[in-house]
C-alpha cells in the first residue's frame, strides 16, 4: 500500500474514534452542567465544531489524543467494574482488527482505468448522498430531541428515582444524551458500511479477472471490516454511557441508584438508534428500488440491453443505491438491533435480580456486553477463515462461494457455543442457584439453534438451488401472470416455518429460565423473561458474521456492474454473476435472521415496558386484555400500522421509479446515439432525480411509525381519565405494540422471501435455463424481479427496524401514556 495512502487512512481510523470519544466526553461534561435548553443545539454545534477542528491536527497528534481519550474511557471503566475493562479492550482489539482488514483490501488493486472511473462515479454518488440523507435525518433527530426533553421536564418519576435524588432534569438531559449519542453511533456505522462497500467494489471487480476465490475474499474481508466497527461501536458505546452513568450519579452508594435501575437510563440509546436506521433504511431503500426498477424497465424490457449495461441512464444510480441502501442502511440496521437487545435485556437483567435479592448483581446486567464481545472474537475467527486459493477462475472447477460461507458460518456458530456456555458460568453463577448458569446456557443454544435454522429456511426459499425457486422460474415459461401469483404463494409459504421456530424458541427459552432456580420473595420462578432476553443474546451472538455475509452481496453486485459497465471478458462477467447469485442468498438470510432477532428483541423490550408502566404508576400491570374494546382498536391500529406504513414504502418506490423512467425514456429517445455508443448518458441526472424523491418520500412513512403510538396513547390515556381507568392509555399501547410486532413479524417475511425468490428465479434462468436471457420466461422473471424489489430492500427491512422502533419510542415515553 502507499505510503500516503496508508497515513490517510490511519488519519481517518483515527479522527473518526477520536470523535467518538469525544462526543462521549462532551456529553458527559454537559450532563454535570445540565442547564440550558438549547442542549441538543448547542451540543451538536460542539461536534461539528470539534469534527473541524480534528480535520486539522497532524496525525501523530490525533493519536495523542485518542490515547488520552482512551485513557480516561478505561479509568471510568475500572471504576465501575473490571468486566467494562474487558468489554474495552476487546472492542478496542476489534478496531485494531477492522483497521488491519480495511488496509489489506485496499492494497488490492483497482483495475484498469475503465474500471476506476466506474468506481469513482458509485463512490461520489453514494457519498453525496449520504451527506444530503443523513443531513436531513440529524435535523430530524435535534427536533425530536427536543420534544422528548420537553416530555421528560414535566413528567413524573419513579419513587425509586426520586429516593436517588435523580429529578426530572438530570432525567431529561440523560435521556436526551443518550439519544443523541444513539443516533450519532447509528449513523457513523451507516457511514462505516457504505465507506468500506464503494472501495472495496472495483478491487472484487479487478480480482475476478484473476481469481474467484480472491474476489470473494476480498468481498467477505470489506464485509468483515463493517461488521467489526458496527458491532464494536454498539458494544462499547453502550458500556461507555453505563460506566459514565455509574461513575456520575455514584451508584451503589448510600441513597443513590442502585444498579439495577441504571440499564433504564440507557433507553434514550437505542431510541437514538433505532430512528436512525429506520430512516437510513427507507431512504436508502427507496433509492436503491427506485433505480433499479427504472433501469430495468426501461433498460432491460424496453431496450432489450443487459442489466448493468453502460448505455443505461441509470445504471449507476442502480449501482449507488446498492451502497446507500443495502451497506449503510444495513449496518445501521444491525447496530440498532444490537444495542435495543443488549438494553432490554440489561432492563430485564437487573429487574430479575431486584426481585430475587441476588449479592452481586453485576453479572447478571452486564452479561450482555460479555457476549457480544466474544461475538467480535469468534466472528474475526470466521472471517479470517475463507482464504484464497490458488483455482482457474472457470465456473466449473472452483468451490461454490456459498458453501465457503456456510463453512464459516459453521466455524463461527460452534465457536458461538464454547464461548457462550463459558460466558455463562464465568458471568451467571449464582450460591441462591448453583444450577441456574446451565439452565440459560441452555437458552443461549436455543437461540444459536433459532438462528441456523433461520438462515438455513431462508437460504431454501430463496437459493435456486432449492426447489421452491427453481419452481417459481419455472412458473414464468407460462407468462407474467403466473410467476406473480407463484412468488406471493411462495412468500406467503415462507411464514409458517419461521413462525413455527419463534414460537418454539420462545417457549423453549421461557420454560428453561423459570426452572433455573432463580426465585423471588414469595417463591415464585422469575427466570422466565431473562431465558427469553439470553434465547436473544444467543441468536445474535454471531451477528458480526452475519453482517459480514450481508454487506458481501452488495459489494459482489457492484463488482459485476463495474465488470458489465467496463465491457470485460464474458468469463470474469460469470464469475461475478455467480458471486451475485450467492450475495442474493445471503441477503435474504440475513434479512430472515434480522427479522427472527426483532420478534425477539421486541418481545423482551415489550416485557420491559410492561415493567417500567408497573414502577411509574405503582399499579401491578403483567398482562394486557384483549377483550377489552379499547384495548382490542389499539391491536387493530398496530396491525393496521403495519400494512398503511407497508403500502406507503412500496409506494414511494413506484412514485420514485416513475420519475427515472420518464427520464431514461427522454435520454434514449434525445439521443438516439447512446444505444450505438455514439453518445455518452447522463448518469447524474438520474442519481439527482433518485436522490431528491427518496429523500421527499421518506419522510411520510417515517412520520407515520413515529407519531402514531404517541398520539394513540393519549387519545386513550385522556378516554382513560374520563372513565375511571388510569392505566388504559397504557393497555392500549401495549395492544398496539403486541399486535404490530406480530404483523410486522409476518409481513417482513413475506416480502423478504418473495423477493429474494423472485430475484434469484431471474438469476437462475440467466444462467441459460429455461432460454436464458433475452428469452419470453426471462423477460417474464424481470417483471416479477421488478415486482420483488421494493418488497425485499425497502418495505421488508424496514419493517422490521419499525417494529424495534416502536417497541423503544414506547419505553421512551411510557410515562406519557399514564
């Protein structure tokens, strides 16, 4: 690698966690000062103020600094407990990893020039707007920080806040902090994937000229590097606020908090978090679907040119929004989910410890960063594993790049085993239960189990490989009609399994944490909710991984459009064709796996809000009546939610693709020379176009998820005044929330599995089955692909980051509903 190359990007590695620990420290800093109103403005003036300055300082210097930023991050964490210096050092090894990855990929080569000017074109793009998206997003969150430190001022507090001297205002500025630094982390792990995914496009390109082997390498280590930073930063960010939280209010002392209500003040995080990825994904995936479907109707039914063709007007929008939509929406996704698991089972953690008077509560609270630290670890092992060798490039005689991944996957998920029983001894053994430790370890397999078995039922439902897909291809020999009533069938199938697994994890893990032992006051079991949060931290106890697998299909699809674009040989186009087969797989499954951590993230943040409502109105509240009228609307409006927020994201996407197909039409028919290369396209033009209708199309449905659950609890907390039932607002929320995460949990499968199949029913006859491209079943397979994209990358994912999002927008403002 350059020498100057090198200094840039140790400069960049070392300004971006130098910021990140000064934001903390900065936030810290204004919590003991907490006085002004104008905290949300003022604090990110700071930032954009100090982000300038740091552009300035020589490296050597902004080492120094993040040296000395460090050392004040460990001295918080050895004052709080000797497991956050662990937590520490192991994100910190984990960044020095990701840092090692980033320079090894870029010290690939970029290819020929063709392929650089591609590649440089995808990066401006997807880098502006980044800038323009999550500008936008960042004013967004200031004003709704805002209106949740104005929530917090004049709410009531718990007694066990008010016996701690935490009053309202220390309340509201915790909570608001933690919701910017959510949001901030949020966004700097979109940044991270999308940064990684438009370097690392051109290098898979110029490597499958040589090698299959070396480009899926090249791919899965960019990948790796993404997951490592996101889920290094939601780890340590969350032990940073505890330890600073710990260490501020002095809890354990006599008459202040005690740690058991500490995880509570974490919930402004993955607030900050989840509205974050909520946006990221919308937008990112209405520009991706957007483009996609305007090149490909035009380009591919209308022009008859190959996909990715460089005539095609937007075919580098297309290629921009698999960068802003499947990279950076999605590492923003996982880090969401990541911190709402790690709070919620924190909350639940310390609430089963209350109750069953447990000496040293440490353990149980802080088991969850234990876990995904090891996470870090084994998932580097998994990683490091898929290595080059030496093959032919030809299709036929090289080892299929998906059973190279699930080789890895099997690696990391025994790893994930050894580690996840050792965790549980070391962190949950307990003299009151000397069994108990066994007992969860048991419900962290249940969870790794849950995971395998989610990305195995999505891989055959979406592989074509499998006979679900290869049946849908088939469906298209028989026209456009039939393979749109094949796919729904199929995503429609595609439920009841992962349903199945849910509901047997779930009972599972709930049966196996109420007889641990662990018992309350009275004698009653109290381990159940906490099996259920450990089934969570099981299945996501490989995430990094599976993050990994994910950010490889948007890196491999870009490395074919870069090979299509540069008109290189038809023996490299196959071997990234078949890299992009397998990245579609690996989309879905990780999708499928997303979604499977979400019912179950939901379910433990639902529990926790059932407890924070029990501590703010001292009124006993473990179970929700659904036979009460109001109680049952506020089920109908959540389910309602979901199909209203569903029919919204896959209508912008039409709106969107609209307007770049008028513009596609007007390019090809003004200039008749762009299909015999006569005449170059205007490439920006459409990136501008996609550009400014996701961002204006974003906006609706975000609104939406945001704003409902709040105004339907005051409607009913004010019904609920008037007739004498102080806790019906709350009730009803509670129905609206439980009946959203059960929809929500369906729909995103449904449109999740039937697109991913309708996409690789269109690969699979490109590989010359059933007449292959250009053929009627193909162009048949394009319409159903066309149909599948807003399913699969724009309303699905965000499902099920909405379904998080409510579940955390509702523990955020419990105290309103009341």
């Amino acid at each position: 690698m350059p020498v100057q190359l090198r200094k840039t990007l140790c400069g960049q590695t070392a300004l971006v966690l130098l910021f990140f620990v000064c934001s903390i420290i900065l936030i810290t800093i204004f919590e003991h000062c907490a006085f002004c109103f104008h905290f949300n403005i003022f604090t990110c003036y700071c930032f954009l103020q100090i982000f300038r300055i740091f552009m300035r300082i020589n490296v050597r210097v902004l080492f120094m600094l993040l040296l000395l930023g460090l050392g004040i991050i460990f001295y918080i964490g050895a004052s709080t407990s000797p497991i956050i210096v662990f937590v520490f050092s192991v994100c910190i090894v984990s960044f020095v990893l990701s840092t090692y990855l980033t320079k090894w990929v870029l010290s690939k080569d970029e290819g020929p020039p063709e392929m650089v000017q591609i590649s440089d074109a995808i990066r401006d793009g997807a880098e502006g707007f980044f800038r323009t998206q999550y500008g936008t997003i960042s004013k967004m969150a200031i004003l709704l920080g805002l209106v949740v430190l104005s929530i917090y001022l004049f709410r009531s507090t718990t007694p066990q806040q008010e016996s701690s001297g935490l009053g309202r205002l220390t309340t509201a500025f915790v909570t608001v902090a933690s919701f910017l630094l959510g949001a901030l982390c949020s966004g700097i792990a979109g940044y991270v994937g999308m940064w990684v995914s438009v370097r690392a496009n051109v290098r898979v390109s110029s490597a499958a000229r040589r090698s299959a082997r070396e480009a899926l390498q090249i791919a899965v280590r960019a990948g790796g590097f993404s997951a490592l930073v996101v889920v290094g930063m939601a780890v340590i960010g969350i032990a940073i606020l505890y330890s600073t939280f710990y260490v501020w209010l002095g809890v354990g002392s006599p008459g202040a908090m005690k740690v058991t209500d500490l995880p509570l003040l974490l919930v402004g995080y993955g607030f900050g978090a989840s509205f974050v990825a909520l946006f990221a994904q919308l937008g990112g995936g209405i520009f991706t679907k957007a483009a996609d479907v305007g090149a490909d109707l035009v380009g591919k039914v209308e022009q008859g040119i190959p996909e990715d063709d460089p005539r095609n007007p937007a075919v580098i929008a297309d290629l921009v929004g698999d960068n802003v939509g499947d990279c950076a929406a999605r590492g923003a996704d996982l880090f969401e989910s990541i911190a709402a698991e790690i709070i919620s089972a924190m909350i639940l953690g310390g609430t089963m410890v209350q109750r069953c008077k447990i000496e040293d509560p440490s353990g149980f609270i802080l088991f969850p960063l234990v876990v995904h630290s090891f996470d870090l670890v084994i998932s580097s092992v998994g990683i490091f594993s898929i290595r080059n060798t030496r093959d032919s490039g030809v299709i036929g005689t090289i080892e299929d790049p998906m059973s190279v991944l699930q080789k890895g996957y099997s690696m990391t998920i025994i790893l994930a085993v050894i580690t996840f029983g050792l965790c549980t001894r070391w962190m949950l053994y307990t003299d009151q239960a000397p069994s108990a430790w066994l007992n969860f370890a048991l419900c962290g397999l249940v969870g790794i189990m849950m995971a395998y078995i989610f990305v195995w039922i999505s891989k055959y439902y979406t592989d074509y490989k499998h006979e679900p897909v290869r049946n849908l291809a088939l469906s298209n020999s028989t026209g456009h009609g039939t393979n749109i009533i094949a796919g729904i069938s199929l995503g429609l199938e595609s439920t009841a399994l992962p349903v199945l697994v849910i509901s047997i994890s779930i009972i599972s893990a709930f049966w196996l944490g109420q007889t641990s032992g662990l018992v309350d006051e009275s004698g009653n079991p109290t381990g159940g909710l906490f099996g259920t949060a450990v089934a969570t931290m099981g299945m996501l106890s490989t995430a990094a991984y599976v993050l990994t697998m994910d950010m490889f299909g948007p890196i491999a699809d870009n490395a074919g459009g870069i090979v299509e674009m540069s008109q290189q040989p038809e023996s490299v186009r196959e071997i990234t064709d078949v890299l992009d087969a397998v990245g579609n797989t690996t989309k879905a499954t990780t999708k499928g796996f997303a979604i499977g951590s979400a019912s179950l993230a939901s379910f433990l943040l639902f529990s926790a809000y059932m407890d924070e409502i029990s501590a703010f109105s001292q009124l006993p509240f473990n179970q929700v009546d659904i036979a009460i009228p109001e109680v049952f609307i506020g089920g109908l409006l959540g389910s309602m939610l979901i199909f209203l927020f569903s029919a919204w994201a896959c209508s912008a996407v039409g709106r969107s693709a609209q307007e770049v197909v008028n513009e596609v039409r007007r390019q090809f028919i003004e200039r008749p020379g762009i299909m015999y290369y006569k005449e170059k396209p205007d490439y920006v033009r459409c990136v501008s176009i996609v550009a400014a209708a996701s961002l204006r199309e974003m906006i609706k449905p975000g609104a939406l998820a945001i704003i409902s659950p709040v105004v339907v609890g005051l409607v009913f907390r004010v019904l609920g005044h008037y007739t004498g039932q102080p806790l019906l607002g709350a009730k009803v929320v509670a129905a609206m929330l439980m009946f959203a995460t059960v929809s929500g949990i369906l729909m995103a499968l449904f449109l999740n599995t039937a697109g991913g199949a309708w996409d690789n029913a269109k690969k699979y006859i490109e590989t010359g089955a059933l007449g292959g491209k250009g053929s009627d079943c193909h162009k048949a397979a394009v319409t159903g692909d066309t149909v599948g994209d807003p399913f699969k990358d724009t309303a699905g994912p965000s499902i099920h980051v909405l379904i998080k999002m409510l579940a955390t927008i509702t523990l955020v403002m419990a105290p309103v509903f009341l």
